[in-house]
C-alpha cells in the first residue's frame, strides 16, 4: 500500500457542519488529519487534509473520495491527492 496526502476543497458555502461530516467520512476511508512524525510527535495537517494508505493507484483514490463526498456530503468536491515515500516536517 502507497502513502497519500489528499485535500479535499468543498466548492461552494458549505454549511456548518458540513466539514465535520468530510473528516468522519475521510476516517472511514482509512485517512486521518494528524500523523506522527519521526521524532513521534503528533502533528495536525491543514484543513481538509488528510494522511493515510491506499492499495490502488492515485487516479482510483481520486474518485473513490470524489464519489464517496458527493454521494454523502456535498456536490462539487475537488480531490487532490499526492502520493509519497517520504517526508520532512519543519516547525518554528
């Protein structure tokens, strides 16, 4: 399984809430907002991203996250999704 980094934009004025919905529903796909870094502290990602491992290529990750939000969320998602073997992680 690869390493993914995926954004996910909710085009529009969503409504409150509406993101809260977005991270439970990333969740059950296996992605979360926060990873540990090598140095084993926790770190948060930016808004609507999310960090977790996908069996399939990044096109198949793309849509199933496209389908999965706009079947159960909200319309006009745009999906980015960045596949990566490694990282670095620089804080102030």
């Amino acid at each position: 399984m690869a390493n993914f980094l995926v954004r996910v934009e909710l085009q529009g004025n969503p409504i409150d809430g509406t993101y809260d919905k977005l991270h439970s529903c990333m969740e059950s796909l296996g992605f979360k907002q926060t990873f540990t870094s090598a140095g084993e502290e926790l770190t948060h990602l930016p808004h609507a991203m999310y960090e977790g491992s996908w069996a399939s290529s990044t096109s198949s990750l793309c849509v199933a996250v496209k389908n999965t939000v706009k079947a159960n969320i909200w319309p006009k998602p745009v999906i980015l999704a960045i596949e990566y073997n490694t990282f670095a992680l620089f804080k102030a």
